[in-house]
C-alpha cells in the first residue's frame, strides 16, 4: 500500500475517474504540502495573525531586526536549508509518492518587463525536482501566490488584502505567462506530476469574482498546452477549494479536480459534493490539502479519502514548535523576544536578533528537527496507533460494518446514514467539535463511542511497516449484564475478550499479537451482549 518506488513511472493522467501512472496502472497521489519553504506563512514561525503573517511582511521583520544586507543572507541560507534532499529522502522512507510544492510568484520572478524567472529560485526548484526523481515522488506544482493574488489573504502574500488577479488585468496577463514559461520548461519532466493552476481562489466574500474563475481556468490551460500535451491540470474550487459549484464543464481531457478539508466532520456526507462532481464529470479527484488538526482527526480523515480511492496530501511538513506535523522546529531560546515585539513590545537589539535568527537557521534543518514518526502513522493508519472506535472503515453495511439489527433511537451525530450506534459517551446533544488545536485533544463530554450488539461487528483498514509483537489495548464499556468481544486480524485465527457489566474502562488482550508487514484488517464483532467502545490502540511498548 505504502510502498512507492514501483508505481512512480511515466507522467500521470487522468482515466475516467482513475488516476494512473506511465504504465496505465491506477496510483493513489499520497503525499505532503511544503508549507513555508517558498511561501513562507506566518503561524508556522508562531507570529501574531494581525503582524508578520505573510512573506512580504516576514521580510520586513527580518529586514527591521538584521538590516537589508543580512536579511538578504537569511532568505538564501533559509531557502537553501528548509527542505533538503534529507527532508525528501524521509518522505520516501514514509512511503509517501508525491510532494505539493508550494510557490510564490513574487520569489519565482523577476520584477519588470519580460517576465523572467529569478535564476537562484528556479535553479532551488529544479534541484528539488531532481531530489524527488531521485527518490520518486511525483512533484504537483502549486501557484500558491499568483501575481497579484488569487484569495486576497495571507496565503497568497496579498499586498492589500485582494484578490488582484481578477481586478487588474497586468495580474492574469502575467499569469498565464507564467504558467506557460513553467509548462515549456518542465514539459519533458514526467516526475513533475501536474499543474495545481491556483491555490484556494476566491473565498466567498470574494464571489463577485467566481464567474471570472473558470474562464481564467480555461486561459491558462490553452497557453499550457501550446507547449505541453502531456501534464496533467489540476483545479481547486472557490471557497478554500471547497465550492465545486464553479465546475460546470470539463474543458481538457487530463484534469484532476482538487479540494481541500480543514476542522470540519469526517465522514462520507462531508465528502459527498465531491464523490458527485467525480462521477458527474468522470473525473479523478484530490483532497489536496488538510491537516492542522489532532492525530485522532488525522486517522479518521485520511483513512475516509483512502476508502473512497481519492488521492490526498497533507499539510504540512515542517513548522516551528508544533505537535500535529511529522517536522518541528525547535523553537530558539529567546524567540518570545521577536513575538513580544510583534506585540508591540521593545524591538531586540541588531546583535540579539541577529543571535535568535541564527539559531532559527540552524534548528530548520531536517538533522536538528524533531521527527515526529506518530504524525504520519496517523494519517497512514500505520502501526503502532490508537484508533477512535468511530473511524471504522467507510465502505459500507456489508464490508466496513455488519449489524445483527437496528437499534438506533436517535439519529446519529456522526455518519449520519450508517447503522452502526454512534454517540456521545455523556449523552451530549448537537454536532461533535471537530475544530480543535494541534495540542488538544476531545474533552470527555465531546468523545463519541460505537455500540455492538451481538452479532455486529466493525471493521478497521491498517498498515504495518514494523512487524513484531504488538500489545492491544481497548477502551470500552459494558452497560448491562456480561458480553463477549471477538477481534480478528486479517485471516489470522480469531481471540476473545469476555468482559464483565463495567463503566468505562481500558483492556488488553493477553497473549501480545504477532503483526506482519502489510496492510490489515481489523474486526471486531459482539458474539454476546452490548460493548461500548471508545478507542482501540496497538501499542509496541
């Protein structure tokens, strides 16, 4: 599932709703987003959302602390150093196949007339694009900022906080140019998996403009293929990508629809605007970007793009000081100095930034970050993990769940149309909170639990790239009278859990269990009784 080196060949494509490699075999894109490499973003750096948000206004921090000189050497050591070929050699070792690079159009180009690609940024491109040939991950590239900005936010350095590139018509002349001098110079580049035309267009209290998206969409395409057949195209929606209302034609035989998914539920309701545009247009299509939430709602989310065979990438790799990416930054010793000036405190003096900065530049370096391996086993579903007992597999009645008969009294406030019980563990009303920070997790009376009884059963897709002797721990409760929970690993012989009438409380099955290499199945089914279950967690400890 997870292993990649023989299905990264040949440019991709779309086939119908497939995508597939060179050699016509389906491929699942799984992969990350470089947040703040080439367009650095504020909250990664931890600065106030109302100050240094943005890269242009990074750049006059730096600037303000070091002075024009030294702030130009910062950008080139931190450009050379935030992503390296061992920040790419990881990726593979996850398994991962592909990378999402975000770019900045003010860092690519040079400024004035002819449009002209910066030597020193297009050469850090081209060298990441080797890297990744290297080590086989299909590069998307993403025109995260276009010239004059496509969302009028931070996320696409705005200078005045509006989407230019549909005011000013200089914006999206230079746009397209830009797409086709990108396109004629990676044409014959087949690691470079497509073109991700714009990043987030248009969120709605932008959507005076949204009719002039799908044309702009068109116009780019065309100077795209001038040069190149070959490369597939990639739209996102309006809205954060999540407003596919804007799709209404398919105007190229090799498109990829993208949308994104932050802080909202996770089940196949949420998904299903996008599950019908797929079979609509007969087009493949991408969860391009999500994350930025708890490992709980990682296993969940992700688990739900792999069942329902949409590619997805994570967002995002590395960041400073942070619980939720697979990179974090160790924060420099006086850095609260800075933020404390973003505050509207004192500003360091030259010699102690100038020391804060240098620390910054020597911990963004994969060797001196911490690697966080729970984050990706998260959104890998890979051994060892706990596992909310809600995010079983989303295949349906039949395959991903069996029921012995409908005992649903109220409708379900997660996976509304399953038959599986699913409720607060408190007996809490209204819509789980899926909105959380990187370092929460749901508080007791938020938690949600499934109920079996006898004769149901549930089922969990896994991963494991550590074979060995895995402890099995379940959190679970038992409302009435005594119950019996069986659990089957693949087609491995069965156990059993006999459990006494309890509230809450965590279980482990006695022998450990011997896990192999690849991916599994786990069931778990009520032979007697009622079970409650919380979470399930294979541990290695």
């Amino acid at each position: 599932m997870y292993a990649n080196n023989g299905e990264v060949i040949g440019y991709l494509r779309a086939d119908g709703q497939r995508l597939v490699n060179g050699q016509g075999e389906e491929i699942l894109l799984r992969g990350v987003g470089l947040g703040n490499w080439l367009l650095p973003e504020g909250y990664m750096w931890k600065f106030p959302p109302d100050k240094a948000d943005r890269p242009r206004r990074i750049e006059k921090l730096i600037h303000d602390l070091i002075g024009a000189e030294e702030a130009s050497s910062f950008w080139t050591e931190f450009r050379e150093h935030y992503i390296t070929e061992q920040d790419v050699a990881r990726m593979a070792e996850e398994g991962l196949n592909s990378v999402r690079l975000p770019i900045n159009a003010r860092f690519l180009l040079e400024e004035g007339e002819p449009l002209r690609f910066n030597k020193s940024s297009i050469r850090l491109i081209d060298q990441f694009i080797e890297w990744c040939k290297q080590y086989k991950l299909y590069v998307i590239l993403d025109l995260h900022g276009a010239p004059g900005g496509q969302t009028g936010a931070n996320i696409d350095d705005s200078e005045n906080d509006q989407p230019e590139l549909f005011i000013h018509e200089s914006y999206r002349k230079q746009t397209v140019q830009l797409w086709k001098e990108l396109a004629d110079r990676y044409k014959d580049e087949w690691i470079v998996g497509g073109y991700d035309l714009l990043n987030e267009p248009l969120p709605n209290y932008f959507n005076q403009y949204n009719d002039m998206l799908m044309p702009l969409y068109q116009e780019i395409t065309a100077a795209i293929r001038e040069v190149d057949q070959k490369h597939l195209i990639i739209l996102e929606g309006a809205h954060w990508a999540t407003d596919w209302t804007v799709f209404t034609e398919m105007f190229d035989r090799n498109i990829l629809l993208q949308f994104h998914k932050y802080w909202s539920s996770i089940d196949t309701e949420s998904i299903a605007p996008y599950l019908d545009k797929r079979h609509e247009f007969n087009v493949p299509i991408y969860m391009g970007e999500g994350g930025e939430n708890t490992l709980s709602w990682y296993t969940g989310a992700f688990g739900l793009y792999e069942d329902h065979q949409i590619s997805w990438n994570f967002w995002t790799w590395k960041k400073l000081d942070t619980f939720n990416s697979p990179c974090s930054i160790n924060k420099p010793q006086d850095w609260e100095l800075i933020l404390d000036y973003l505050r509207g405190g004192e500003q360091p003096d030259r010699e102690q930034a100038r020391v804060i900065l240098r620390e910054y530049l020597h911990n963004i370096r994969f060797e001196h970050c911490r690697y966080q391996p729970q984050v990706l086993n998260a959104v890998q579903r890979k051994l060892p993990l706990r596992i909310p007992a809600e995010y079983y597999g989303n295949q349906g009645e039949g395959t991903s769940y069996i029921i012995s008969q409908l005992k649903r009294s109220k409708h379900n406030p997660f996976r509304s149309s399953d038959k599986i019980p699913i409720s607060f563990i408190q007996k809490k009303e209204g819509p789980p909170n899926f909105h959380l920070k990187p370092e929460e997790e749901w508080k007791d009376e938020e938690r949600l639990c499934i109920e079996l009884t006898a004769g149901a059963s549930v089922s969990y897709p896994l991963h494991c790239d550590r074979p060995g002797e895995y402890a099995l721990f379940i959190r679970a409760a038992i409302p009435e009278g005594a119950a019996s929970l069986d659990l089957q690993l693949n087609q491995q012989p069965g156990f059993s859990l006999a459990l006494a009438p309890s509230g809450w409380k965590v279980c482990s099955l006695e022998p450990k269990i011997h896990v192999t290499e690849g991916d599994l199945t786990l069931k778990l089914s009520a032979s007697h009784g009622t079970v409650q279950i919380d979470w399930i967690e294979f541990s290695l400890k």
